[in-house]
C-alpha cells in the first residue's frame, strides 16, 4: 500500500507549483501523519496556509485567527459504514457499540457524528480513535469494531475491494466544506494572490483536475461568516477533544 504521505505529496504538490506560477510565491509542502498531531500544528499558528475540515477551522479562528480563502462549493457530510454482511439496519442498533473514528476531531467522520448520535439518536456508543479513516474503515473489516465514522469521499479513495466490503448505515446532514484558510500574518496582498490564483485555475481544464485531486473541486471563495460560524452555534465544543489529551 502506498504511504499517505506519498499520495499527499502526489496530490498537493502539483498544486501548489502551479500556484507559485501564479503567484511568485513559493510553497513548502508540510503534512502531518495523524489528525491529533495535524491539529496541534494548526492550534500553535505553525504554518501559513492550511487546509482543513470545517469545524477544525471554528477551531483554528479561535486560537490563532485563521482566515478562510476558498472551499470546495460541494458540501460536506459524514458517514458511519459498517460491514456489507453486517446485519445492522439501524443507528438505534448501535446503542452501546464501540465504533473506529480517525480522530475525536475529525468533522465529518467523528465530531458531528458523535455530537449527533448523542443529542439527535440519543444513544451511548463507545468511541474507538484509530487516527485514520483508512483505519478506521479497516477495522469494520476486520470486525474490531461494527462501524466507523469517515466521509464519502475518502471511502471513495478506498480500493474497490475495501469499498464493496462496506455499506453506509448513516449519513450526516450536510455542511460547508473544507476551506484552505490563511494564517493572519499572511499579508492581506499574498492571501488575495493566492485565492486569485486558486480560483483562476479553477477555471482550466488542467486546474481543476488538479483542485478535484485535494477535493477542492468547484471552487468558491470561502467566508468565515457565512460558512463556518454557524458551526459554533452547535456547541460542539463539547465533544472536542484538545490535542494531547
């Protein structure tokens, strides 16, 4: 199997060359090989422009200012799956399971879904964080656990023989995006360059196969606003897990 940082690499950095030709900047690639250490990077103010899920921005406004450039204009839901032989039909059937997320903070995947089994379904499961959605969609198939929490798109990354083992019990109401959001000592010129730049190769044939790549197909300007303040009216706070923890 290939590394997720190597299919990282693969898929972000012919954007960003293409970016720097647009732009006269130049862009190091950084990633990080879990979520929990992807949001202490974040939290710390570390890098200048990050992409990221949409209540990991609520997160990244509120403790170093992050402000969203663009997003994808395809909305985002999470999905809970379990195994396609699994006898599950119902969400009321997982009272008291434990179920594989990639991270206590992963939007989609594990914070929304657990925020809505818990005040929606009003049922108790038991969370299980494999760091990864390849992990987390691994271990239904291996039946350590009846379900996991992802998203339809990394699902749809899986190899066809991972998918057809899986079925889609659940799935999120839908939200905003991912945004690729500026840190605010980023000036205002190079940020507005960089959305420039973003949205004119959405307009390329070759742009846009690059953008559909990281999942920024459609692209849009992002505002924090209208986008993803209304997130923190759902007081998911409270199913935050803070790095470290």
């Amino acid at each position: 199997m290939t590394h997720p940082t190597i299919l990282r690499c693969a898929t972000w950095r012919p954007l960003l060359d293409a970016i720097e030709q647009g732009t006269g900047y130049k862009f190091e690639l950084r990633t990080s090989d879990t979520i929990p250490k992807f949001e202490a990077s974040f939290q710390a103010g570390e890098p200048d422009f990050v992409y990221m899920n949409p209540y990991h921005a609520v997160m990244a406004r509120k403790a170093a200012g992050f402000i969203p450039l663009v997003r994808s204009s395809e909305s985002l839901s999470g999905i809970l799956v379990v195994r396609n032989d699994s006898p599950l039909r119902s969400i009321a059937e997982l009272k008291g399971a434990s179920i594989a997320y990639p991270a206590p903070n992963a939007f989609g995947a594990s914070l929304y879904m657990r925020a809505l089994l818990g005040e929606r379904f009003k049922i108790a499961t038991e969370p299980v964080y494999v760091q990864t959605h390849v992990n987390a969609y691994r271990s239904v198939i291996r039946g350590d656990t009846p379900a996991a929490g992802g998203i339809r798109s990394t699902l749809e990354r899986e190899p066809a023989e991972v998918r057809d083992k899986l079925r889609v019990l659940y799935e999120t109401p839908a939200t905003a995006s991912h945004p690729v959001s500026a840190h605010p000592r980023v000036p205002p010129a190079v940020r507005m360059a960089v959305r420039a730049a973003m949205i004119k190769l959405a307009k390329t044939e070759a742009g846009m196969k690059m953008l559909d790549a990281v999942s920024l197909d459609a692209l849009v300007e992002a505002d924090y606003a209208q986008d993803y303040a209304p997130l923190e009216a759902f007081r998911l706070e409270r199913f935050v897990v803070s790095p470290g923890k």
